[in-house]
C-alpha cells in the first residue's frame, strides 16, 4: 500500500475514533447532569462531570487535529 492510502485511512478512523469519544462524552455528561438533581451519583458527580468533559475536549482534539504528511 501507498504511503499516502495510509495517511487516508489513518486520518478517517482518527476522526471517526473523535466522534464516537465526543458522542459518548456527551452523552456521560448529559447523564451525569440530568442524575445530580436526584442525587443518584452523590459525591462522583464532580468526577464524572469532570471525566465527561475531559472525554468531550480528546474528541474535539482528534478531530480537529490534522495528521503531518
């Protein structure tokens, strides 16, 4: 295979990888946020909130990010 196929095909499951880490981000931190008023989380709400938002800027990074040629 061709360096540059391999760059393509790299680049398309980097950014598919960053868009299934963005939705389950945001999925986490909807949850975490809908289950706080209920206190179902208790005293992980803060890390969960926190780990759901770390999740959502790694997906935007792998999205965004370009690989070098």
């Amino acid at each position: 295979m061709s360096e540059e196929g391999d760059t393509f095909w790299a680049s398309l499951a980097e950014k598919f990888f960053g868009l299934i880490v963005i939705v389950i981000g945001g999925i986490m931190l909807y949850l975490t946020a809908t289950s706080t008023a209920s206190s179902q989380l208790g005293a992980f709400s803060v890390f969960f909130g926190a780990l759901s938002v770390i999740m959502l800027a790694i997906g935007l990074f792998l999205l965004l990010v370009r690989p070098t040629e």
